[in-house]
C-alpha cells in the first residue's frame, strides 16, 4: 500500500530507468506483439511517442484473435513551429510510408504522426532524425516543445522571441543518450553521474509535463495564460525587444468530478531582460523539480506547486537561484488568440499566407481540400519555411511578393478551403477517438459536423462572421485549452458533453461550466438561445464570451479553484 | 490416452495383440515407418513367414509414384493391394527416394506421376526425375512398364510428367505393356479400370499365385480409419483478418464424429458446392433455366466453373458451334480461355444445349484439401480449418473459390460441411525431442497451429521456431494471441514475421530467414526438421534457395555443395513440404 507521500509508479519507472532507457530495445525486438510493456510506454512518452491502439477495432480484435490495434503516435518538436520545406517533405514522407497518411498539427506547434506500428518507428525516427527533426521530450515529463508566435509579420519583434524561444527549448532539451542509442542505433554511453548525464532534470525528471510558450501581443495566439510557464515579449518604442514578462502556473488539465484539479490561468511573476530569459526558466524548472509533487501526478503540475506556496514564496526561490531579482511586469494588451487568415505582409516586406487546416489534420480527402498533395506541391516550389500555428493551422513564411500568385494558384487547385465561418476559424478540437487513450468522447470527427449545425443558427442571427472561439476536447485534459475558448465543449463520455461559456477572447479568463451531459441536439439546444439574445443584446464590438457575463448566463470564472465555483446556468434564455 | 492400433481381429492372439499394442501404440511416425520397413524388408528377405504359403516367392512388380498432393500415392498404393491378390510381391516406391539403378532391376514396373503447377513434378519427385531424363539414366531394357499419368485439364500442361515418363522408359529401353493413361481430377473410376488392365497384362503365370494375406496399407496408420466423407457441423467460423484488410481468411472449426482420427500433418478434403447464383446464370446463359434437377446436379457434385481446351472440345461437339469451333482451329484457344471460366463460354458463344451435354461438357466437382489447423490432443474431436477466400476480378466479372467461398460466404455456424480425411504421414512431427523449424506464411500456417498444439499437448522438449508472413501486421496476423501464449508457455520457442506491406520495402519469410541464417544453421546442425507451407508459385521456391544461400554464407561452401547440403537434408526428409 502506498503513503500518501510515496512517489508515484511512474516516479519509480523513471528512477529505474537508467536515463529513459528502460527495456524499450527488448521491447521493440519482440516483434510478436505491436506494444511495449506498461513500463517502457511511459517511458517512451519522453522520446516523443505515445503507445495508442485503434480504439474504433477494439471489439473485433480479441474474436478475431489478435491483440489491440496497436500503433504508436510520434510527435514532432518545432521549437516556434518552424518547418522547412524539406522536413515538411520528410513529414509527409513519414506519414505516407510508415503512418496513417496523414500529419497532425498539434495546438502546440508540433506535428503528430499516427498509426506507426512497433517494426516501422526505428525507420521513422531515422527518416525524422535525417531531417534534422527530433521527438525526444515531445511528451514526458520534460519541457516539450517551446511555443512561439509563429507569424512574423512584426519581423523584428518576432526574430527576437523566437531566438528565446529556440534558447529556452535548446537548454531545456534532455541529454540523456538513450534518445540516439535505441532509435538511431547510436553508440550504448554506459553509466555517468546523474548531474553529468542530466545537469537539469537528474534522473526522475519533472513531475509532470512542462510546457512554455513565447507571445508577441498584440497575438495571443500561443495562449500564454494556459502554460507552466509563459514569456510576453515586450517591445520598446523602436520596435524591439526590451524583455519577457515572465508568467507561471497556467495549465489546463483537470480531471470530471474531482475539484482539486483544475484548470488555471498562469500569473505574472515578473519581468525579466532578454539575456536572462534562459536563466530565469531553467529556475523555474528547476524550482518545480524540486518542489512538485511526486506522488500524486493530478496535483504534480506547476499550477499546484504554485497553489500550494503561493506565488510570493515561488518568486523567491525563483531569484535566489538566479541570483537576479525579476523587475515588476510591464504594461502588454492582447487582442485575441485567433489567426490571421490569408496574406500577411512583414515590416521586411517579405509576404506570409496563413492557411486554414481544419483541426489540424493535414490530408487528402476525395473531393475536398487536398492539403497533403498541395502543400507537398507548395514546399517543392518554395525556399523559405512553413510555420505552424497554436491554432493548428500553417503559414507559408517569408515569400517573396513576386511569387505570392503561383502559391495562390497552387491553393486554389487543391481546394484548399475559403470562406469559412467566423466560427469555424477560431475553432480547434483535440484528437481524441480513434487513438487517444484518453478520450471520453469523439472529438476531431465530430466538431466539423457540430459546426455545421451551429453555422445554421448563428447564420439565422446575422452572426456567421462574427469571430466565436470555439474548442472541442474529447477528455478533461485540455489538449485544445477548451477552458480558454468563449465555447467550449469538454467530452464527458460517448457523445455527451459539458458545456462552458465566457472566456475571454483574448484568452486571459477561463470559461464557466454552463450545463452538463449535452447530446448533439441539447448542444444546439443550449445555444441557440444564447446566439439569440447575443445577436439582440450585444453591444458594440462585445466579444461573445464578454456578453455571455454581462448578460448573465454564467458568472465569470475566477481562478484556480475557483473555476468549479457558481458553476451552472444563471440565466433561461 | 491409450491407443490400439491393432484390431482384436489381427491374426495374434489376445495377449500378443496387447503387448504388439503397447508398443506400437505410444510409436512414434518414425518407429511407426522403421518398423513397417524393417517388417518389409524381413519378408522381402525371407519367404513370406505364413505357413500357408507357396514354396516359390511371389513375382515382383515395383510401384513407382511421384505425388504431391497424396493422389498418385494413394492409387499406388490401391495397385499394390490388387497386386498382391493377385500373387504379386508388391514393391512401393516413392520416387523422392528412387535410386535409378534399382530401376533398371526392376522387371516389372508400375507408375503413377502426378502432374503439378504448370507442368512440372512433384517437389519431392524433382531430382529423381531430372536424373531419369538425363544422360546419366540407366537403359531400361527388359522392363516392362505402365504408366498412369494425374494432372488437371484446367492447366495447360496437362499430364506433363506422366507423358514425360512414359515417354522416356520407352527410350531407354523398356517394354511398354499397357498404354499409358491421363486421369482428370475425376481419375477414381478409369484409373480403377486401368489398374486392373495393367495387373492382368502384367499378370505372372498362374502356378505363382498363393495365399498372401492383403494388408491394407491405409491400416499402418492407426490413427487414420478411413471413415469415407463425413457431414461436420461448423461449430465456430471467424474471419481472423481485421475488418480493415482487404483479406479474409476463415478459421472454421468443425465438430467431427466419434472414431474421426487424424494426425499433426494432415488435411481435410472440403466437398464445396458451387455458388447458386453463378450455376442459375450458367442455366440462364444455356437456356436451361428452370431445370430444377440439373441446377441442383450442377450445384452439389459437377464443376461448373472450370475452363479448359478439354470443356472447348466438349462443347464444341456438343453444339457445333462455328465461332467456338473456329477458336479452337485458331490455335488461340489457350490464351483466350485464361481467366475465363465456363459461364464466359457460353455467353461468348450461345447454344441451346440439352442437360445431358451441360452435364457432359463439366467435370465432377472434386474436393479441395485444406490442411487442418489443430491437434487432436488440444481440441479433441474438432478439426479446425484455414480458408482464404479466393475472390478476383477477371473480365470485368467477380469470380471466386469454389470451396473458399463456399465456405466464406455461403455457410454459417451450425450449417454442415461434407469433409474427408487426407492424410499426409510425409508431413508428420518428428520425435518430440527434435527442433522444428516451420515456415508458413498466409494460410500455410495452418498444419504449424497444429504443430505447436500438439507438442504443447506432448510437453515436447524439442525447440519451435516459425516464420509466419502476411500482408499487415496490425490487420492480417493470423493468429497472433495463440502464437503469443505459445512463446509464453513454451509450445513455440521463437517467431519471425514478415508483412509485406507495413513499409515500402517488401519483406517475405525468405527474408527474416536469411536475417536469421546463423541461427538457422546453427539449428539444422542441431538436427532441426525444416518445414515449409503454403504457396508453392513463388514462396516455397524462393524459400529454398535462401536456405541453401544461407548454409552457403554461413558455412562458406560453394554453391553446389550448399545445394547439396540442402538436397541431404531433401533425402533425409528433414526438409518437408506442404506446398500448393
């Protein structure tokens, strides 16, 4: 029986790892099976994949007298998102040989290949690796991979956070060798001190995921206030970058039915200069290495960590070991955490052509957007790079103004999509079924559909342009940051959903639970009338999270625990 | 499990027969085939022990038989049970173990050739049989001989080999008796006639004939009592491949009846039944529609499907049909009748025809053999089938198996399938201390469940290695639970796989066995038995030469000697085939 204060099972599977090592060169020789041990599979979450089946068969499979359908999800790091056109190529390569055909733009900028079975991912890892591209601490309880605003049209701003951004991902990076010794058949480096092999994390790690992301407002899009910790570029008169205000303890992950978990917004610890960026974060780290919780993995997060020694106490361990006070923050102002659509153009006069991927999910469909083969065919043609958005969308960067009419010709001969709803462009949905383990309820599949019959009601009041947030997550843990997004829908279980409502736009508040248990037809139900009084009250230039507040349908979400707090409709439409 | 493999009826008394039972009965397929040898040889070397009989030996007559699917060694050995009444001292011998010289000892000579694939012999029968037409073949002169060729008309090269032969003996010398004669699929009947021609052709004088007492070779298999077609209620049918393959391949288990024996090896003989649909368009097609005493003919016992120059012939005397005549003048008939079937005969060329010459223009349905998938001893009396259902698009029509979609698509739990046992004692385990080594991708892993159930049952010591291959890992891997508790509980020692589309490159059996060479040497060295199933087209040839590539790498030997290397273990029969 474990004490309450016993470290968890995975704290000890990463103690006895030997540096993630494990038994994962064992277990991807037992050709027999597609899956790995219990052990290893956590572990193999800090290479950068996830061990997944296809949970669409898995009533066939034992009949049929096979195991699961297993395969494993890799995930990509892009530090800021930046792609070249040749590992864009090798992406799809990855994906078209090895994987399900598809690639997979995450909410965090980094790219998921599906369905790559056991005997395939050495393959894959060596295709990814031959592309400069790496998964380690993709996933795991490690920094993964560091945001960045990805659109550089503020050249100069932009060129600065996403320097930082590549800093903070470089130092953060593991060193263990396993990474190289079991994927890419790289020479066994026996043994080493643990502050040697690991002068970050030692050998258990974080206690849990770690995620930092780099904003330059007036963009929210990275989401600043749902990261462990976040840096807000501030620029000075000329342009440039004076410094980050440093931001802990956002977070998004939460669990149905248990109030001490929940999502947070992250606060303002300070403000820091450009060359102490690095130094600050690897405090922040290293602060919570040392002081989260080891033994019970939904209270391991920074939030908590932060919740349970308060901000004043974190700050100074913070500085001590930066041996460097933080300035108080200073003044910054978002305005969404939306994309900006089709061409942008730079203060370097380079040209960027935002392009909408629906959830992310970059494929062919028969008689749809054929994004796969198009951007296959735009990353032939193009010489500078692709960016990936928080919002999972992509951006073909830095093109020269006389080349923007063969990109476009390019776009419209794959029917690539336009004239999407106000809605639909700032929606995002998270994977979930078939292949997420966690998924309470469909996710990606449905959220297409549900916007469809949302268009038609919101269409009805004269709002099918206005911008809406909108975000799907399949499970409480809020992949897609539900919680931030002015709707939200979090799966509850198969085809049941909660409902939330009223964050802000700009992503500083979170959203409050409005109903619970909603089918298809209760969502429209429940928002119908919503939209209605919206269109008949608003005023002018109110974001729908912000009426939703003031009219009274629910209460504004306070922090931390508070989220759970005066939840429920207020207001019968 | 106590078996007696001596009848009560056998001429020893009661406590002969249960000291002969204890130890024949626990005996392995080796002693089983040392001691019928041994006992053989004894008679041949002795006069026959029977009190009864004859002071001057029997004459002599050789057997010689080139099978593959047990055909030609069952009509054999049918020639030497007739022989033997008829004063014959009978000699069997299959041609994968001829020594030519014996050959020309021989005075009087008997054989049975089978023809397979596109025209060529038996896999066991092929070294005998290049050497026979070599230079280095002995003459022949002063033996008479027979011949009865097998083959199928729905190949081009019918009867190859059996002419070959016939042929060939001639050339060398002998004496033809009797003329040689083709049997089809349906060859039980003038086969039957033929055997009996031949024995009294061939026939020594009548003062030679005495008492011999006819044992019926089949009766050597205890296990086997030939219980004829048997109706097997279908206890369980799964199609293992995920419902995301493009493949379906059916795991059927069979309910059989009481005495049913059968061994680790063997095979059932599937009596199909044609697709309704199909026959009701061949009677639309041949203005016979509404016959319901033809239709139900053709659906239960006449194959209706099948193509050949031999069905051209047929219907062309049958209707005088110009066009269908004219192909056939043309010398183009081979190729336009590839990837036809009968249904595309008539609708090419329409005819009123009568029942009777329908009828007459088809063969008899023939059974199709399955290997059975599982060990008496795991699953008691169930037989447990492997079927790939066979579909493709030819000429713009869907076509399939005649059995495998029989059982695929027209039959379900509970239904009965009419099955016969084939037994096949030259794929049977060898001691149970002896490693294994089985290569079965597809459906050719079907005798290896078997394998592995029964030396699980036994608690064998003998290690258990298999390739198995199919198209996917994820959707296509029979099995894949069984073969994981089987390494777990020991009953299988190791498995290598090969999916041939998980990546861009493909990778066959052959493949992870030449990974695997170093092993593999190092087991055959050991004494491991090599086993192959499945596909004889292109899996089983390239098999084997990755075999004697792999002893060639390892051993450092030239080609020649590896090939030989692999020809001893051929000889031996330590290398054994199940192909088709």
């Amino acid at each position: 029986m474990n004490s309450a204060n016993d470290p968890s099972r995975v704290e000890r599977i990463k103690e006895a790892s030997a540096y993630l090592r494990g038994t994962l060169e064992e277990g991807l020789r037992a050709e027999v099976t597609g899956a790995i041990s219990e052990d290893d599979a956590q572990l193999v979450k800090f290479h950068g994949m996830y061990l997944q089946d296809d949970r669409d068969l898995r009533g066939e499979r034992a009949k049929k007298k096979m195991e699961k359908a297993f395969a494993f999800m890799i995930r990509v790091r892009f530090p800021g998102g930046i792609c070249t056109p040749v590992q864009w190529h090798t992406l799809a390569g990855v994906a078209r040989d090895y994987g399900n055909g598809t690639v997979r733009l995450t909410t965090r900028q980094s790219v998921q290949l599906h369905g790559v079975i056991k005997s395939n991912l050495k393959s894959a890892l060596a295709a990814i690796d031959g592309a400069l591209l790496a998964t380690i601490a993709a996933c795991g309880d490690v920094n993964r991979n560091v945001m960045c605003n990805p659109n550089p049209f503020q050249s100069r701003a932009h060129a600065a956070a996403l320097k930082t951004a590549r800093a903070i991902s470089e130092h953060l990076t593991p060193r263990t060798p396993a990474y190289r010794e079991i994927w890419l058949d790289g020479e066994r480096i026996a043994g080493g001190e643990p502050d040697m092999v690991e002068p970050i994390y030692g050998k258990t790690y974080l206690p849990r995921k770690f995620k930092i992301a780099v904003a330059v407002p007036p963009s929210n899009d990275v989401d600043v206030y749902a990261h462990d910790l976040s840096f807000i570029a501030i620029a000075d008169k000329r342009g440039d970058v004076a410094g980050f205000n440093v931001m802990v303890g956002g977070g998004m992950g939460m669990t149905h039915g248990e109030p001490d978990t929940y999502p947070r917004t992250g606060d303002l610890l300070g403000f820091c200069r450009v060359e102490d960026a690095v130094a600050a974060a690897e405090a922040v780290v290293t602060v919570q290495r040392d002081w989260g919780d080891r033994s019970n993995r939904k209270h391991a997060r920074l939030k908590y960590t932060i919740e349970d020694h308060g901000l004043g106490a974190f700050r100074a361990e913070v500085e001590r070991r930066t041996g460097r006070p933080l300035d108080p923050p200073r003044a910054f102002a978002f305005t969404s955490t939306g994309d900006r659509y089709g061409w942008t153009q730079g203060e370097d006069g380079r040209s960027h052509l935002t392009i909408f991927v629906e959830n992310g999910r970059v494929r062919d469909i028969p008689g749809g957007p054929r994004l796969l083969t198009g951007l296959a065919r735009i990353a032939e043609r193009h010489d500078a790079d692709f960016r990936f958005t928080a919002n999972q969308n992509l951006i073909v960067a830095n093109v020269a103004r006389d080349r923007r009419e063969a990109i476009d010709a390019l776009v419209a001969e794959h029917g690539f999509a336009n004239g999407i709803s106000g809605l639909r462009r700032n929606a995002m949905a998270c994977v979930a079924l078939p292949t997420c383990g966690l998924a309470l309820a469909e996710s990606e599949r449905y959220l297409p559909d549900l916007l469809t019959a949302l268009e038609v009601r919101l269409d009805a009041h004269g709002l099918a342009d206005d911008d809406v947030v909108i975000r799907m997550t399949g499970c409480p843990n809020g992949c897609a940051r539900p919680y931030l997004a002015e709707i939200a829908l979090v799966g509850k279980g198969p085809g049941r959903y909660n409902l939330y409502l009223g964050a802000a736009f700009d992503g500083s508040r979170m959203a409050k639970l409005y109903a619970e248990d909603l089918d298809h037809d209760a969502i429209l139900a429940a928002l119908e009338p919503v939209f209605a009084a919206y269109a008949r009250e608003r005023q002018n230039g109110e974001h729908f999270g912000d009426y939703v507040i003031r009219a009274g349908f629910v209460s504004a979400s306070g922090n931390g625990r508070e989220f759970h707090h005066d939840t429920g409709a207020k207001r019968r439409a | 499990m106590k078996i007696s493999p001596i009848p009560k009826t056998a001429p020893f008394a009661e406590d002969e027969i249960e000291v002969l039972n204890r130890v024949v009965g626990p005996a392995s397929a080796t002693q089983r085939a040392w001691l019928a040898g041994f006992l053989a040889g004894l008679d041949a070397a002795h006069a026959a022990p029977q009190p009864a009989a004859p002071p001057q030996a029997a004459e002599p007559l050789t057997i010689l038989y080139a099978t593959e699917s047990g055909n030609a060694e069952r009509l054999a050995s049918d020639v030497a049970k007739s022989a033997r009444k008829l004063g014959f001292k009978p000699m069997l011998v299959d041609m994968a173990d001829l020594e030519l010289v014996n050959l020309a000892k021989a005075r009087r000579l008997v054989v049975i050739a089978s023809t397979w694939g596109e025209g060529e012999p038996p896999a066991r029968a092929v070294h005998a049989y290049a050497e026979l037409m070599g230079e280095k073949a002995p003459r022949l002169d002063g033996v008479e001989f027979a011949v009865l060729a097998l083959g199928d008309t729905a190949y081009a090269e019918f009867c190859a080999i059996g002419k070959a032969i016939d042929a060939r003996l001639a050339a060398l010398g002998g004496k033809r008796a009797v003329d040689r004669i083709d049997c089809d699929l349906d060859f039980a009947e003038p086969a039957a006639g033929w055997i009996d021609a031949t024995l009294h052709a061939l026939a020594p004088p009548p003062e030679a004939r005495g008492t011999v007492i006819a044992v019926d070779f089949a009766a050597r298999q205890p296990s086997a009592p030939d219980l004829g077609i048997v109706e097997a209620e279908i206890t369980e049918k799964i199609d293992l491949n995920s419902s995301r393959s493009d493949k379906e391949t059916v795991h059927l288990e069979l309910a059989l009846p009481a005495g049913f024996a059968y061994q680790p090896g063997d095979s059932l003989d599937v009596y199909p039944q044609n697709d309704p649909t199909y026959v009701d368009e061949l009677l639309q097609a041949s203005g016979l529609a509404g016959d319901a005493a033809l239709r139900e003919k053709l659906i239960g016992s006449r194959d209706v499907t099948t193509l050949s120059l031999k069905t051209l012939q047929s219907f062309v005397a049958a209707t005088n049909h110009a066009d269908a005549k004219a192909l056939l003048d043309s010398g183009n008939a081979a190729s336009w009748i590839a990837g036809r079937h009968l249904i595309d005969l008539v609708e090419a060329f329409p005819a009123a025809l009568s029942a009777e010459a329908l009828e007459k223009i088809t063969r008899p349905l023939g059974p199709r053999a399955y290997s059975i998938a599982s060990s008496q001893r795991e699953v008691s009396d169930e037989a447990h089938l492997l079927v790939a259902a066979v579909r493709y698009d030819s000429l713009g029509r869907q076509r399939a198996g005649v059995a495998s979609s029989h059982i695929a698509d027209r039959l379900t739990k509970g239904e009965k399938l009419r099955v016969k046992l084939r037994p096949n004692r030259h794929f049977a385990l060898p001691a149970p201390d002896k490693d294994i080594i089985m290569v079965g991708p597809g459906t050719g892993v079907a005798p290896f469940r078997a394998f592995v159930q029964e030396r699980r049952a036994t608690a064998a010591a003998g290690r258990s290695w298999l390739f198995f291959g199919d198209r996917g890992f994820t959707h296509d891997f029979l099995y894949q639970l069984e073969w994981q508790d089987a390494l777990e509980d020991g009953a299988l020692t190791r498995i290598d796989l090969a999916f041939s589309r998980d990546a861009p490159e493909k990778v066959y059996v052959q493949h992870r066995m030449w990974d695997a060479r170093r092993d593999l040497v190092d087991w055959l060295d050991n004494g491991a038995y090599f086993y192959v199933c499945g596909d004889a087209k292109n899996m089983a040839k390239d098999v084997r030469k990755t075999l004697v590539r792999a002893l060639a790498d390892v051993k450092g030997l030239v080609p020649d000697a590896a090939e030989a290397a692999v020809r001893e273990l051929e000889k031996s029969r330590r290398y054994i085939q199940d192909v088709y």
